[in-house]
C-alpha cells in the first residue's frame, strides 16, 4: 500500500526529530548498509549502477509485506545491463511504516535535501559490495525518493553538505550521469527550483494526469527551472492516472489506484532508458 493513500504530503507542525542524523560518510554507510539490496547485470563486467531510492512509505508495507515496487524496477535495471542498489532509507533509522506515514510523508522528518545524502552513501555501499569503479552513476527516484534526488541536482556538483550530511569527499552521485523521476513530490516543501542544475544529462520525468501529490504541471515548473527549455528531458504524463499508479500495494481505502497495463508501460519505458544508458556509458 501507499502510505499516501492516508497521508499526503503537506505543512505540518514542526517537531523534533529523535532519531540519530548520522552527518558523516561513514557513519550514513555504515546504517544504511544492513538493508541494502543489490542486483547484478547477468553478464558482469563494466556497466553503471542505478541507485533506486523509494517512496515515503518505505520498502515495508502496512501489512508489514515487502513492497515490491523497488525490487521491480532494480530488477529491470538489472536486465537492461546496469548494477543495481535500492537505498532503504527507513528501516535503518527505526521509521516504520506507520512512523513514515505520519512524519516522513507529512514533511515532519526526513524532507528531501535531508534524504538525498543517502544516494552517496548507496554508492559507496555498492563500490565496496562489488569491489569496483561503475562506468556510470544513475538516480532512479519514486515521489519522495524523487524529491531528494532533484535536491541534490540543485545542489550541484560543488556541495559541501547535504542536509546534515558533510560532503568531506568527491562522488560521482552530485554529477551522475543519467536521472529517472518518477511522480515526484513538488509541492511546498521541495525547494529543488532555487537553482539552475549542473546536471545536463538525460532525464526521464514520468508524472501521472490526475496526480494529486506530485502534480505534473508543479512537478514540470521545477524542472524547467532546473533545466530551461527541458532540454534532454522525456516527459511522459500517463493520462487518467493518479499518483503511485506502478504500486500493486494498495490498500482498498486508497485514493491511489494501481494499474496494471501503465504500469507494465512505465516499466518498459524504464528498462528502456537505462538500456539506453548502458550503451552510451560502457
């Protein structure tokens, strides 16, 4: 299920935040790495990573299940030719689902610029998993997983922090390669749109017409901004759809509906693109 089916992301009241903020490299990598998952290209070799970074939910539903919505898409990655590495960004730091729903998705904790650290740390996670240096680095983003990723293109190359998180060390994830945005969180909160992007790579930018959370016309404002003219950027808006329209974990109650035949789509259109990025960075 979508936690956003029961919470959107809106302005809520700030609290403190008890959970630890692990500010530096080794200390992000070091939480991060018991829960994250790797997926290998079947023939081995040079080839990029992707680094696929979730929902506000989680990979944990409410039924306490694994969503498989990342692990569809890691998968598909890893056909196309790419290593993979979902970055579980909520296990790790104590956040259940039902915490995520009503912290993480409200915009309470864990907002954007203060996730997006971890796509370094999944990085470095996946150097040292398969003992390499990838040709390419990919960002692969689902609504909140989205956000933090267009935090990061705003920050730029030359950032010293992330967050909390100090940027003591170059990596390559502040200048990637290749972006997948996929129904992002544009409201308020994201504050993407401050600059113009560094990153002059593809993009592809998946939005759903009856998105209600990543909104495609807010959603496309915040790209043009980032990259005038939209250049080097495939837009699809899939009509009739709402947001989290590729998650087969739904709840009955949610205002988010799953569709299996766009979904199918959408996935193609992914495998794709990083098929298409493989070639280009080997």
């Amino acid at each position: 299920m979508s936690p956003l089916s029961r919470a959107a992301f809106v302005l809520a009241p700030l609290v403190l935040c008890a959970c630890a903020t692990y500010p530096t490299m080794a200390e992000r990598t070091e939480m991060l790495a018991p829960k994250a998952q790797y997926f290998a290209p079947e023939t081995p070799g040079p080839a990029p990573l992707v680094i696929l970074m979730s929902g506000c939910g989680g990979l944990i539903g409410s039924d306490g299940k694994i969503n498989p919505n990342m692990d569809k898409y890691a998968k598909a990655a890893a056909r196309s030719g790419a290593y993979a590495i979902i970055v579980d960004s909520f296990q790790p730091r104590g956040i259940d689902f039902k915490k995520a729903v009503s912290t993480v998705c409200t915009g309470v904790q864990l907002r954007g610029k203060a996730r997006s650290g971890d796509a370094l740390a999944g990085e470095a996670l996946a150097e040292t998993h398969w003992n390499t240096r990838f040709t390419g680095i990919i960002l692969s983003g689902w609504s909140h997983g989205s956000w933090s990723i267009m935090e990061l293109l705003d920050a730029g190359p030359s950032a010293t922090k992330l967050g909390n998180l100090k940027v003591s060390e170059p990596r390559r994830a502040l200048s990637p390669d290749a972006v997948t945005l996929f129904y992002p969180y544009c409201g308020l909160l994201n504050a993407a749109d401050a600059n113009r992007w560094a990153f002059n790579g593809p993009i592809l930018f998946v939005t759903a017409e009856k998105d209600t959370i990543g909104k495609p016309e807010e959603c496309r404002k915040i790209v043009e901004v980032g990259r005038p003219g939209m250049t080097n950027v495939e837009a699809i808006t899939y009509p009739g759809m709402t947001h989290a329209f590729d998650e087969e974990s739904q709840s009955e109650d949610s205002a988010f509906k799953y569709d299996p035949e766009t979904s199918a789509k959408a996935e193609a259109v992914y495998s794709d693109f990083i098929a298409q990025q493989v070639a280009r960075l080997k």
